[in-house]
C-alpha cells in the first residue's frame, strides 16, 4: 500500500468529519496529516511506528492509524463515520468540486442522496437556488458528473449520441466511395451501451490510417476484422469491415442482438445475401424489422404474419406535454417556451405541468400562483392562436398515494400528470398501492416518470408492473414516456403490455428548458422499441383531437 493511498484514507476521514460537523480542530488534524502522509520521503508500509511518530505533523495516535489501514484498509473512526453516510454520498465526494460543505446543503437542504439525483437536479436548475451555488457551479458540477459516468463502462444513448455521428460525418466524408453504418446497441436505440459499432466496407488499413492521424490510440483483432479505440471524448467505437457483398448481411448481423440472430438463424441456419437488409427479410419469408425491434421479443412472429406496427417518428408529434418554466422551476418563461414549440418545432400545443405545493424544492405552485399562471395562458392563447397552451401540472402523489391538491382545484386543470418525487423507499407493495390510488384518482390523466428510475445512477423504486398497468387500462390513464434521457421511464421493455391493455402512451419531455423539449427525440426512439405507434402516443394526437379528448375525460369525471 503506498503513501497515496494512506493519505486518501485520512483525506476522507477529513471530509466526513467536516460533513457531519464533527470538532472543528481534529477535522482540520486530520486532512494535514493526509498532506504529511503524501509528502512523506518515505513509504509508510516499510516504517516502524517509531519512524512514522516521529515524523513532523505524525504523531503516534496517527502512526497507529497508519498500521490500521496498512493492515485492514481503513480505521475504527473512518468505519463510524462511513457508516453513517449514504452510499450516494460517498459517491458525490469524488465529485471534482464538490467539498464537504456544498455536499452537506446538497444532502441536508435539498434531500438529494445520489450522484443520479444530483446530476438531474442539475439539469432542472435546481442548485443554482441553494446557498452557496450558482449557474457556473452548478455547470462545472454537471460536467465532473458526466465525466465520472463516462468512465464506468455504460453510457447514456443521448451522451455518445454527438460522438457518434461526428466520426461517422468524418469517416464518410473522408471516404466518400464507400458505405459506412452505426450497428449494434447505438443502432438499436439502446438507451444505455457499452460502445458505439461502426460496420464499413472501407479497407481496414485506410481506415486505421486515418484513425491514426486523428491520434487516437486503437487495438485491433488478429483477423483484422475490427478497429478498436476511445475518442477525445471517452466514447469508446469498434469499427468492423466487410465486403461490398456482405454489406447488408453483415449489417444485419451487427445490427440485431443475440437472441435476434438466433432466431433468425432457426428459420434459414445461413442468413441470405442480398443488396439491402430489406431484400434479406424479404428472402427469408418475413416483414423488413425495423432495427428498434431486433432484440429478441416477438417481432420474428409478427413478422411472419404482416403484422409488424407502424412505428412513431418524431414528425408524428403534435405537441408535447409535461413541461415547466419560470413559474417553477424551469429555466425559461411559459411565452418562451410556448413560442418555441410554435416557431421552432412547429408544433400545435404545449402541456405546461409546473410542480404543484408540496415541491417547495422547485417553487411548487400554491393556488394564488396557479391563477396568475392561467391569467397568463389566456392571455398568450389569444396572442399565439391557433396554437393552444393547455393548463397542466405535475401533481405530486403524496405516500399515502393522494394529490396534494383537493378536487375543486384539479377540477380547473385541462389535465394532471401525477408524479411521485418523494419517499422512494417504500416495499414493492406499499409502492405499488401508492401509485394504483393515484391512478384511480378521476383527476389523474397522466401517469409520469412511473419508477422514479435515473439511468445509471438510481434504480427505480420496485413495483408491480402488471397491476400498475392494469390499473391504468381499467381507470383509462395515459402512462407517461419522459423522454429525459436520464429517465426514458416507463421502461420500453413494459411498452408492449400496456399498448396490449388498450392504454395510451405519451412522449413527455419533462423539458425545464427550451432545449430540453428535444429530448422527445428519445422518447420516441424508446416507443419505438417498445412497438408505439402513432395512433397510441396521446401527444401524436391533433389538436382538435387531443382537445376532445381532454373534455370527455372532465366530462366523464363530472
């Protein structure tokens, strides 16, 4: 063990001492002798106790500590104090810029417990609220995160996706003859992956050539049939080479999972050649799979018989729901956000969902504020017209699995998105019979973010899917996909069953900021996958039809 690693032990120490306020003396004690182990001209694992205690700033309590993580790894007080502080936490500690102090209004001031929470807190500008934080820190503290999200072997979709098609633009424009294709998990719309697969028929030595003048270091297989490297930007590629006559065999190969390949392997042992993925489909008595669909499920059996579904596309969206602005905790004002829908993205309608009372975190709405809101939307409905912001909000569901509003004001929302932002540790039972009386509540029209989940960094917390589902279908509640590509919850793989059970799905962006409304572009690559059609996602809906909707719905309630 080496005086680095001494010295990490006591630095910690320091750091916990200071986030639990422990005596201000023998926390600063601790982090110098940290220093001292560092700078020490010796190793301490081949000194005697005497050597150590009689080295400036050690004295022999921190020698005897010294022994003790020479030999165990850590010490008593160390142990205490890492027992009493969460994982997540600990975690946070590691986070370049973030001392004790700003982690202690971190955890004690806005309850935010893992490294997930802080980095999606940060990108709802929650932090730059708190004391001892602004939009720089709370930037410079969003970047350390994904830095150390980068380095753990799983990335996010939407994180490799800028790293991804700038070096496909760089290799097609550099090799103009000849094909190149994303394949793999990146093609599939996987909302986390291990590394982005690039199938080319460009020859391998030109190819590694030019990796090589982009000085990336790379690794390549003995039969030369794959590039291996990481980019500038950690996002790690392997390009694999084929033939012009293998292009579409081997980028179906590529492109589907295992148990997709197997599949098709039980019905043709040896895939077909052909020009186009396309003509091999087509060569092996089935319908073209789109590749969303190719991980494994039932998309062989729909399609044998034709009936594969139609699947969404980011044009199909008529306008978004689940957003917020200025009026809580969002980043721009309701006329900007509004105005971007209109003229950017050429929407119908904005679903504005700002959070309700009880997310005193995130400027939650009290009634007073509520009307001033809808005085405002009157007033930019007039203005923006025919486009329509429909009175929404995010609802937060309480442990009991009630809305912390009562009914004469849910009654005056164009729709509810209920969500759950707090206790997320309840058993699967109590969780799943929270949200089922949510769900039943006649004033619920969406259900958000369902799990709670933040990829990578939180599971979510445990339900029954199938009851939860079920309870959806039977009381006709629209189950959110929040397109936030931390989130993309509900999960794809549940897709399927709910759109089986007759219920809507909706492409929510949760977007605190203009730029977040994009995020519905993952949302829709995750309905995809999980079969979403144009005519089950609620936001697909027409104006005129989603207005309908939304009036039979308080109809019905009435």
């Amino acid at each position: 063990m080496d005086n680095k690693t001494i010295a990490r032990a006591f630095k910690l120490c320091g750091q916990l001492m200071e986030l639990h306020n422990e005596n201000p003396f023998r926390t600063k004690a601790m982090s110098s002798a940290s220093f001292k182990i560092d700078k020490l001209p010796f190793p301490a694992a081949n000194a005697s106790l005497e050597e150590l205690s009689a080295q400036q700033g050690i004295g022999k309590s921190t020698a005897e500590k010294i022994f003790q993580i020479i030999n165990t790894g850590s010490f008593p007080e160390l142990d205490k104090l890492i027992s009493q502080t969460p994982e997540g936490i600990l975690e946070m500690l590691k986070i370049k810029g973030l001392g004790p102090k700003k982690i202690q209004v971190i955890w004690k001031t806005l309850e935010i417990e893992t490294v997930g929470e802080l980095y999606y807190a940060c990108n709802e500008n929650r932090l730059i609220e708190a004391k001892g934080f602004g939009f720089k820190t709370q930037e410079e503290i969003k970047k350390a995160i994904e830095f150390t999200m980068d380095n753990q072997g799983w990335y996010l979709f939407a994180k490799a996706e800028n790293s991804a098609f700038a070096l496909l633009d760089k290799l097609s424009s550099a090799f103009p003859q000849y094909r190149f294709s994303f394949a793999g998990a990146f093609r599939r719309k996987c909302e986390i992956l291990q590394k982005v697969d690039i199938l080319t028929e460009a020859p391998h030595t030109e190819v590694k050539d030019f990796i090589s003048q982009l000085n990336i270091d790379f690794a390549e297989d003995p039969q030369n049939q794959t590039l291996a490297f990481t980019d500038e930007n950690s996002c790690p590629f392997v390009v694999h080479f084929t033939s012009n006559e293998s292009f579409a065999k081997d980028l179906l190969l590529t492109t589907g999972n295992e148990k997709h390949i197997e599949q098709l392997k039980n019905i043709t042992p040896e895939i077909p050649e052909a020009a186009t993925e396309e003509e091999i489909y087509h060569k092996m008595g089935l319908q073209y799979i789109e590749p969303e669909l190719r991980e494994g499920f039932d998309e062989l059996e729909k399609a044998q018989k034709n009936t594969l579904p139609n699947l969404i596309t980011f044009e199909d969206l008529k306008g978004t729901l689940h957003n917020h602005s200025t009026y809580s905790d969002g980043v721009h004002s309701l006329s900007e956000m509004a105005r971007y829908c209109k003229e950017e993205l050429g929407l119908s309608y904005l679903g504005i969902c700002d959070h309700s009372k009880t997310a005193v975190y995130a400027n939650g709405l009290t009634v007073d504020r509520l009307e001033e809101q809808w005085a405002e939307i009157d007033e930019l409905n007039a203005m923006l017209a025919p486009f329509k912001i429909f009175k929404g909000i995010e609802s937060d569901i309480l442990s009991d699995g009630s809305l912390d509003y009562p009914d004469e004001i849910l009654a005056k929302f164009d729709f509810v998105v209920a969500s759950v932002h707090s206790n997320l540790k309840m058993d699967q039972e109590k969780a799943t019979q929270r949200l089922i009386k949510a769900i039943e509540n006649p004033y619920t029209t969406i259900l958000g973010h369902p799990t709670g989940r933040l990829l990578l960094s939180r599971a979510g917390y445990p339900l029954d899917f199938k009851k939860i589902i079920d309870a959806c279908a039977a009381n006709q509640v629209v189950i959110e996909i929040n397109a936030n590509p931390l989130r993309l919850d509900l999960d794809w793989r549940w897709h399927r069953y709910a759109l089986e059970k007759g219920v809507l799905l909706s492409i929510n962006p949760d977007a605190h900021r203009t730029e977040g409304l994009l995020d519905m572009h993952y949302g829709v690559y995750v309905g995809r996958k999980g079969g979403l059609t144009p005519s089950t996602c609620l936001n697909a809906f027409s104006l005129e039809q989603i207005t309908t909707y939304f009036q039979q719905r308080k109809t019905h309630i009435q």
